[in-house]
C-alpha cells in the first residue's frame, strides 16, 4: 500500500518535472532561434533586403571622431562612397589634411576638417561654432583612448582617486575590502536615466576589474548593485520589501562581504532582477521605460501643483 502511495506520488511528480523540463527547453529553443534570426537579419539579410537605413536621407554631413585611423577613417570613407560630405574630427591637422584629401579625391565629396584633442576638456565650443551650419546626416562618436599595454590598476598614471589613494597601503598589509556602489541600473542600459546608468555601468568594469587584479593580493573589491533603496535619491520615502530603508539594505549588504565579488546585496533586489533577466529584453526594456516614464510624469506632476501652490 505504502509503496504504491510512494510510486503514485514520484509518477505524478516525474509528470510535473517532465512538463517544466519541456516548457524550460521550449524556451531556450525559442531564444536561440530569435537570436539566429536576429543575427542573420542584421548581419546577412538587411542590405539585401534594404532593411538598412538610408542616411543620404537623414541630411548631407557626416560627422567622424577620430577619423585619420582605423575603424574611425573607414566609415568616414564608406559614408563618403554612400555620398555623404565628411567632417573629419582628430588631434593631428596634417593626417587631417591628407586624409581630406584622399577622401575628397576619391568620392568627388566636400570634406571640412577640426583638429581637436578629445583628452582636453575645452574643445567644444570650437567645435559646436564649426558644426552649427551643418545638415547633419550622422555622427560616429569613435574617438577612444586605450591602454598602452595591459596594465594592472596602479601601474595606470591617471586613474580612479579615492581608490587610488587606500589600494596601496592595502596591497602593502595584503588585506582589505574595497566596496563600490553602483547600481542595478549600471548592469542594463536603463532608458530616461541614460548618463547615470551608463556611469553606474563604468563603476561595474572597474569594480569587477580590479577584483580579478587584486584578489591574490588580499583585497575584496566587491560591486554592489542595489535596485530601489527608499532614501533622498530615489524619492521614495515609505520603504517597502522591493525598496528597503537603508539600514535594513547596509545591514544585508555588508553580510555579504567576502563572500561574493558582486551582489544585489539584498534578497528582494536579488529576487527582482532574476525574475527581469527571466524576461526576454522586447519586454522588459519597455517595461523599464514605462515603470521610470510613469514616475517621471508624476514626479512633473508634482512639481506642477507645487508651483501653482507657491
Ligand atoms: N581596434 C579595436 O580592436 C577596437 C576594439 C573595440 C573598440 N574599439 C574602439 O573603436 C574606436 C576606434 O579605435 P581604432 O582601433 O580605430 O583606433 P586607431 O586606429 O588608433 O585610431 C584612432 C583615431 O582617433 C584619433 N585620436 C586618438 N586620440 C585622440 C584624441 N585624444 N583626440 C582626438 N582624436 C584622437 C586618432 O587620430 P590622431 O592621432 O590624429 O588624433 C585616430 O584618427 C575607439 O573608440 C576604440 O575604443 C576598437
């Protein structure tokens, strides 16, 4: 009797599994697929099928960031070929020069040159003055500056200051934690909170870098990613399970050093960003969109009725 209860209940059970396992593997096949598609439309299919966009339609300029080299000087010649007129944008006025020239023999279009250097911080306005008049079809921002070498984090010359400052006389005692807070919204582009996830984003890299590089050392450089914490910043004064009060999430957050290199830091925000990872991106980047364009509107709301009040 006993053992045909048991038997009953592992068959319903293995029943159970089975369907899961199937809705599971449905699932990573109907992924796969959409990215294959994906992949062979944007990378295969778009110019055959003129999916791709046709920006002599959008104006007549192009504008290319360090355009004298490399990725940069290949689009300023492939927009040239599509008949664009070319603003070449780099440090150097005689690789400028030539390049001018060369593209501007070669495609029979009008090239305007700015030497620039991207490493100042006063460039703009020169560049703005000399841009102005210009129908602007496109801008490749590709000007970048990379390392010399591989290089671990304080052989760099200008780098991160507050860690800077404490990483060596932790490297000397060979011990140490380094916590960077960032933000959930640094691990996905966050829509209508564009700079901060993208600054939140270069905390991540860093953060997660130098814990590679210094964990032999001692260190713990650990990234936390909190979600919605209910202070100043968020606005969001009554805390609630997915938004904590501050002390609960630092109480829960600060358990979690030495034991994992990055984390939510609290089980909710943990919870919160699986069950979003579960979703495929066509929803829950909407969703974002619609739960940060919702609070925008009652945030101008509020701000409204505050001024017709005062
Ligand atoms: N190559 C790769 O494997 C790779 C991989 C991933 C991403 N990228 C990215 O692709 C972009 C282009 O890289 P690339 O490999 O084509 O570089 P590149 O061949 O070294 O060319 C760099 C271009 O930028 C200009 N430039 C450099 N520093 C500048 C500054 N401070 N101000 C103004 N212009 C400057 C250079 O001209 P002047 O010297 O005359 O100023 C040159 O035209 C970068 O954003 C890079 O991060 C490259």
């Amino acid at each position: 009797m006993a053992t045909s209860m048991v038997k009953n209940m592992l068959g319903s059970y293995s029943d159970y599994f089975a369907a899961l396992g199937a809705v599971a593997f449905s699932y990573l096949a109907l992924k796969f697929a959409c990215a294959l598609l994906r992949g062979l439309k944007q990378f295969f299919l778009a110019r055959t099928l003129g999916l791709s966009a046709n920006i002599k339609k959008f104006g007549s300029w192009a504008v290319v960031t360090g355009s004298t080299d490399g990725i940069g000087k290949a689009y300023a010649e492939q927009l040239a070929k599509m008949g664009l007129k070319i603003v070449l944008i780099s440090r150097s006025e005689d690789k400028l020069q030539n390049v001018a020239k060369e593209i501007g023999s070669k495609y029979s279009v009008e090239t305007k040159i700015i030497a620039a250097d991207y490493g100042r911080p006063d460039i703009y306005g020169k560049i703005q003055q000399q841009l102005n008049d210009l129908d602007i079809a496109i801008l490749v921002n590709n000007v970048g500056m990379s390392f010399e070498y591989p290089s671990f984090f304080l052989e760099l010359p200008d780098r991160d200051n507050m860690t800077s400052i404490v990483l060596p006389g932790m490297v000397e005692r060979r011990k140490g934690a380094i916590l960077n807070i960032a933000s959930e919204a640094g691990c996905m582009p966050t829509p209508l909170l564009s700079v901060y996830s993208a600054c939140k984003s270069y905390v991540v890299y860093l953060s997660e870098a130098l814990n590679t590089e210094y964990k032999s050392k001692g260190i713990y450089v650990q990234t936390v990613c909190p979600c919605f914490v209910a202070t100043k910043m968020s606005k969001i004064r009554k805390g609630n399970v997915f938004a904590p009060y501050p002390d609960t999430y630092v109480k829960s957050a600060l358990g979690t050093v030495g034991v994992v290199s990055s984390t939510n830091g609290y089980w909710a925000h943990a919870l919160q960003v699986w069950l979003t990872h579960l979703l495929p991106d066509c929803i829950s980047k909407p969703m974002t969109f619609s739960v940060l364009n919702g609070a925008r509107k009652r945030y101008i709301k509020k701000k409204a009725r505050q001024q017709k009040t005062e």
